[in-house]
C-alpha cells in the first residue's frame, strides 16, 4: 500500500490546455510538497504547503487537509511543462517522508 | 545561492567494484537525504541525517552501502561491492529542517556492468 498515490499516472495534452494533476495522501502531514523532474534532470520543488492554496505564474498547487487531497494545476500549458510530477508528503509522526511514483506529463505543440 | 552539489554526475563500473559518491548541500541545511532513484519510479529513502547524526537508515542496505556526514555539512554515500541491481541514479537533498523545503541535487547516475 502507498501512503501517496497519484493520478493520472501519464497525461497527454496540448499546448494551451489547463491540466490537473492529483495526490492522495494517507498519513497525517506536515507538509505536503510538488516537485518537478524533466527527463534526464535534477528534482526542482515547486510547492511545499500545508494549507489551502499557492500559486506560481501559471502552476497552482491547492490542498485539503480534511480529505487528505491536493491538487496541482498547470493553466495555459506549454511544451517546455513536459516531465515528471512527483506529490510528496512529509509526515507528522515518525519524521518520515512518503513519495507518489509521479505523474508523467506530455504537451504537444 | 549554491544549490545542492553531487559528483560524480555519472560512473559506469564492474560489478564488484567499489563506488562513492559526494554531496555537498545547501550552506545552513542541517537535514540531509539521500535517495535512490529507478527508472520511471519515484525516490526511495537510504538515510536521512540530522547535522551529523544519522537518524533514519532503515532503508539502507548495511551489507554494501554506507554513508557518513563528517561535521554536519558533506556527505559521502559509498557501496561496496557493487552489484548490476545497483544501477540507478543516487540523489542528495537537503533542507533547513525535516519539514522545510526540499531542495535536490542533479543526481549521480550509476550503471554497473
């Protein structure tokens, strides 16, 4: 059983179209963070948050604590958003942190 | 603001080998991580360091691999010896705090023959 699970687990789409990414988590957090890693490359953190919503040029990342859910938005999408989307969760006991398998996103020109 | 640095980026041995791999994260981050990566899988946990204490090696194979973090800034991840099941890419990354930011390195990608 993972403590994340995302979806989908691959998304095509094209340029200019709003995609969702989810993540669900099952322990109690601290935090949750979204991470960014294009093909062959590093992991960039794009969010960490704990509460209600964050938004950074064209990508929002919302969460809700009560349903252990949250959600990363990218608006107006672009060829170069094409990677992987990794959902991780730090947790609030037994200092552990929990990683989704990604979301592996596609924009097509 | 220097990010977090691995060397070697890549290294391709034998098996039997031995290997090591150096991070040095971001200047005030006491939580170090190391983790490692399989193709098309998310990151698996090996330890995690606060300052120079290792506080979560649960997942790190004792018989072939270990680590130390001399002083709390640098740290070393070693294997030996290497195994073909070993292939995979080895990411550092440090934060403030357990639960601050996380902020990786580009990853050290190994491959054994």
């Amino acid at each position: 059983k993972n403590e994340v699970e995302q979806s989908p687990q691959n998304l095509t789409a094209q340029e200019g179209e709003f995609i969702t990414i989810n993540c669900s988590y099952s322990v109690g957090i601290s935090a949750l963070h979204w991470l960014q890693q294009h093909p062959g490359g590093g992991i960039v953190s794009l969010f960490m948050l704990s509460s209600g919503k964050k938004k950074h040029g064209r990508l929002i990342a919302t969460i809700n604590i009560q349903e252990k859910h949250s959600s990363l938005h990218i608006t107006a999408s672009h060829p170069r958003d094409s990677a992987v989307y990794i959902c991780a969760v730090s947790s609030n006991t037994g200092n552990q942190f929990y990683f989704g398998t990604g979301t592996s996103l596609t924009v097509i020109p | 603001e220097a990010g977090v640095v691995q060397s070697p980026r890549y290294k391709i041995i034998e098996k039997k080998q031995p290997v090591a791999f150096w991070c040095n994260p971001i200047s005030g981050h006491n939580t170090l991580y190391w983790y490692l990566q399989n193709l098309g899988q998310g990151p698996e946990l090996l330890i995690r360091y606060e300052n120079e204490e290792a506080v979560d090696d649960s997942q790190l194979p004792k018989d072939r691999f270990s680590a130390e973090r001399l002083k709390g800034v640098d740290s070393t991840l070693k294997i030996q010896p290497a195994e073909l099941g070993d292939s995979a890419v080895y990411l550092c990354a440090s934060s403030r705090s357990f639960t601050g930011e996380l902020f990786f390195g580009e990853g050290s990608r190994l491959t054994v023959l």
